[in-house]
C-alpha cells in the first residue's frame, strides 16, 4: 500500500513509498521510494526526489522504532507518484 511515512529523526522529511509490514525488525519494507518536496495545497507543484540517494536500490528497510507515524497520503501526492513510476 502506499503511504506517507514520517521519521522520528527528520520530522521534517516526508517518505513516500509501497509500505509491507513484516513480522520481525526491520519492520517495514518500503519500495519505489520518494521524498516528498513542495505541495501544501495552495497550488505549489509537488516535487518526488529519488530517495535514498546515489544507489540503484529503490527500497529501504525501517525500523519500528525509526517511525514517528505512517499517514495516507493526499490525493494529489498519489496522482504525482504515479506518474513519476508510470514514467520510469
């Protein structure tokens, strides 16, 4: 499923991805992986950044310790991701 992950380190930073729950630490499992960059409703482009940076890896592993919450993400934010990977 996709959604909009918050750290509890960089609060600040928005983490979007295809989130799988597993059974032991890591916990997560986060594929296509995107930050999240402008939009705040008021008409400013959403921006998607490849994350993490300078690897071929597109998925990340977390912790559950590392997340401060997981939120859905806005409707416009999805429309944004899917034609960033409908563009790959």
């Amino acid at each position: 499923m996709l959604k909009l992950i918050i750290l509890k380190s960089h609060p600040e930073m928005y983490i979007l991805g295809k989130v799988s729950e597993m059974d032991q630490e890591p916990s997560l499992l986060i594929e296509d992986v995107y930050l999240v960059k402008g939009g705040n409703g008021s008409g400013i482009k959403i921006d998607l950044v490849e994350y993490p940076k300078h690897v071929s890896d597109r998925f990340l592993f977390l912790t559950s310790t590392d997340v401060l919450t997981i939120l859905e993400p806005a409707p416009a934010v999805i429309e944004a991701y899917n034609e960033r990977i409908a563009a790959k």
